[in-house]
C-alpha cells in the first residue's frame, strides 16, 4: 500500500527530560510530503525540490520526500518532473514540527502549477484511476488552522452496496487508506482523542465511489475552537 511508509528523516523532535535536565528546545522544523500523479495516483519519484531558502531534495521511488533543518518561516517550494513546475507558496514552518506538501503532478500535460499552502480548496474531494484498476476511498487528517497532520485519528468508512463498515488508523504523516473497497456511496467519519477535553468527529457524507477509481478525501478538524 501507499502510505504504509514514513518519512524517517523527518526531524520530528520531541523533548525528553534526561537525568533531571531538559534538552535543548528545538529551533528548526521540516517539510515532508508525497509527490504523486493526479491521474493515477502513482508515485512520482526523482522529482526535484528546491525551497525559497536554497535547500534542494529528490523525491524517493515511493514518492516522498523530505527537507530537514529548515528555520520556522513562512516558504515557497517549487517542485519539477518531466518538465512541469509545481510552485507551493506560503508554508509555514514551526520548530520542532514537521509540515506536510503534497504534490500532484499532471503527467502528460506539463501546465506550470501554482497553489497556496493555505487555500481551502484544498479539502474539495478529488479522484484518480489506479494503475490496477482498484476501488479505493484514501486521504488525510489535518488541522484546519495549523495544517497539523493528526496521527492517531481513527477513521470509519461505512457504505457499498452491503453497508460495510470499515476502520483504520492515520499513520504517521496523517493518512489513512481503504484498500480495495465496494463501489457505492460512504459515510467517512474521523475521530480524534484531544488530552483532557475529550473527542472529536468529523464526518463527510454522500461520497460516490465508481468501480476502479480512487477517491481522496481529506478531513479537516479544527482544534482551536475545542
């Protein structure tokens, strides 16, 4: 599957007491994400990253990719494959956490691609058609403020023509995938535990799945008002 890998170079830093003394608070953060093709879905790999700071980085095969080290700012990235520019203005980046940018190449048709890191747009479902012709219902958990990719959040798929009930946990960069599922209409519900003020769900409804078609759905849950 897709995303059952994570981004281990992600400089994911967590503060652990050692001895009685704190370490360092950390002072950069990252930038990770998936390079894919909007028409397939497939991998896009060798895609090369250049951020507004001079950093550079190559997609893996898989597709991901990540950029460590980087002071918090606001950022732009260009991303390139097979001719086609891929420009994502205004990310933010905070220390010690990592920011997820997808990128959605149109192989075949090399348009130059401009999107704003923080456009709502970005929640509208989108579909794609899998190499091996599968059914597939996938996405990812994000605050809707921060873009925060919540791992851990527990997501229900319920539909097809017997009503199957379906469930999964976000991994580590905040996706979750249902792979293969019936055609028919879904439910998809995600719910996420906050510490100390209880649980949250957010549900789409009247999501139409077509034999042989990946649907991405994303979720956005928002934090700030809990």
């Amino acid at each position: 599957m897709l995303f059952r890998k994570g981004i281990s170079a992600l400089a994911l830093i967590v503060l652990v007491g050692c001895g009685g003394a704190q370490r360092p608070r950390p002072t950069t953060g990252s930038i990770g994400g998936l390079a894919r093709d909007h028409g397939s879905g497939e991998p896009v790999g060798m895609a090369s990253l250049e951020l507004s700071n001079g950093a550079r980085a190559t997609t893996a095969p898989d597709g991901l990719y990540a950029i460590d080290r980087i002071k918090p700012g606001s950022y732009n990235l260009v991303a390139k494959f097979a001719g086609q520019p891929i420009t994502v203005r205004n990310i933010d980046v905070h220390a010690g956490e990592a920011t997820f940018v997808d990128l959605n190449f149109t192989l075949g048709d090399p348009v130059p691609i401009l999107v704003d890191f923080g456009d709502p747009t970005q929640g509208a479902i989108t579909t794609y058609k899998p190499k091996r012709e599968i059914t597939v219902i996938e996405g990812a958990v994000s605050e809707l403020t921060t873009h925060e990719r919540l791992v851990g959040a527990v997501i229900t798929a319920v539909g097809g023509p017997r009503a199957d009930v379906l469930q999964t946990i976000t991994d580590n960069q905040g996706r979750y995938r249902f792979d293969p599922v019936e055609p028919g209409t879904y439910v998809i519900s995600a719910y996420y535990n906050i510490g100390g003020r209880g649980q949250i769900e957010v549900r789409r409804s009247g999501i139409e799945v077509e034999q042989a078609t990946g649907v991405i759905v994303p979720i956005w849950v928002e934090l700030t008002k809990q």
